[in-house]
C-alpha cells in the first residue's frame, strides 16, 4: 500500500506570494492532517478534514487554509506568505474513525524569501 | 498553556545498551499518546501508541510506559542499533470530539555510537 505522498517536495516563494501544497492520503483514509514543522517551534498543528469538512483547527492565522476534496486528497493554501512561514509541511493521514496512529508524509519544505 | 515536553534534548547510547527517552505531559485529559522517529530528510515514522487505560505496551524492542499519577511517559529501546539514531517525539491526542489533533513533545536526539 502506497504512503501518503506530498507534492512538491521543495518549494521557493517570495514574501507576499501565496502556495498550494498538496497531499494524498494512503488509500482507504478519510482524514487527512497538516502539521508545521520548524527548528525553533517543532511540530504544530495546523488542522485536520474528515470527509470534506474541517474537523479541527490549529492556532494559526487565517492566511494558512486547506480543503479536502471527496477522494480525501487534501490541499493548503498559504496567502501573504512571511519569512517565518519558512518550514517543513507535514501531511498526515489515518483510517478517520477513532483515534489511531497518524502515518506521515516526508513533507513539503518551503522557504520563503 | 498545557503542553507536552521532552526531559532531555540530546541522547548518547552505545550499540547494543538499552535507550530510554522520557516524556511528560501537563494535559490531565489525554487519553492517547504515541511515540514517533524523525529520521533526516523524512517526515515522523509511527513507532507505537498507547491509550490512557494501559501503563505499558511492548512491540518489537520498543516499549512504552504511562505513568498517569505523575504525567508521564517513556520509551524504552532495547538492544540500540545505529539504524535507532533519530530524533523522537512523543505526542497526546488534544483533539476535541471526534477530532484529532496531536499536541508534539519538542523531540529528544537519539544518537547510537559503535
């Protein structure tokens, strides 16, 4: 069974700029979750969709935005991109029902400049 | 705010001795808690999980310890191989619901010398 595949791997942006990332759920999941990744800040929780609809949400700006789509794949915007956007972005996928391990994806890591 | 955090940052063990990285957590209400590595270049590997009605469980030449009364959690590695040099985070599910929302530990170095 395939991971969770993030797209693309690596990305350069310009403050002010906006980015989509995208991520697709091991096959059969139906929640998908996108957490940030930085040195200073470690891993946080950005929000998770269950079947379209957003179920949970992080404490972050609302620059930061996602969608799921009805195949559980699963996109975040980022608008008015800042310098301290710079971070390693983490998708995550589980079954949805209940709570079992997250399975993550190697991430997206976006720079901003 | 309540958070969950890492004794200590930095781990030297030798091939072949038991590892253990500790964990505690201020959130009297999770009730599930799981333990990860994060090797370079990767995104977080699941290594195992326990609920809030158990104190210990064991998979292959890990174990996970939950000490409820003082907030705390441990993983124990058996036998460190160079492949268990990582870092690892522990985390507690703060979802609300039927959410889930995990609440990261900052994430101990595990460094495995021959």
């Amino acid at each position: 069974k395939a991971g969770v595949t993030q797209t693309p791997r690596y990305l350069i942006k310009t403050r002010g700029q906006q980015v989509t990332l995208s991520c697709s759920p091991i096959s059969g999941h139906r929640s998908v979750s996108w957490y940030q990744q930085t040195p200073g800040q470690g891993l946080q929780f950005l929000f998770e969709y269950f079947s379209e609809t957003q179920r949970n949400k992080g404490n972050f700006p609302g620059r930061f935005s996602g969608r799921q789509f009805s195949n559980s794949r699963s996109e975040m915007n980022v608008s008015t991109l800042e310098l301290g956007d710079s971070a390693l972005y983490l998708c995550a996928s589980s079954p949805g029902q209940g709570v079992s391990p997250l399975h993550f994806g190697n991430g997206t890591r976006l720079t901003v400049t | 705010g309540e958070s969950v955090g890492l004794h200590l940052p930095t781990l030297s063990v030798q091939e072949g001795d038991n590892s253990i990285i500790n964990c505690a957590y201020s959130n009297s209400a999770s009730d599930y808690f799981i333990w990860y590595k994060q090797e370079s270049g990767k995104g977080p590997q699941f290594i195992i999980d326990i609920r809030s009605n158990m104190d210990k469980r064991q998979g292959q030449r890990v174990t996970v310890l939950l000490n409820k009364t003082v907030k705390h959690l441990s993983l124990q590695i058996a036998a460190t191989q160079p492949g268990d040099s990582a870092v690892y985070f522990c985390a507690e599910n703060a979802g609300a619901g039927s959410g889930y929302a995990l609440n990261f530990g900052k994430g101990t170095s595990l460094l495995v010398t021959p």
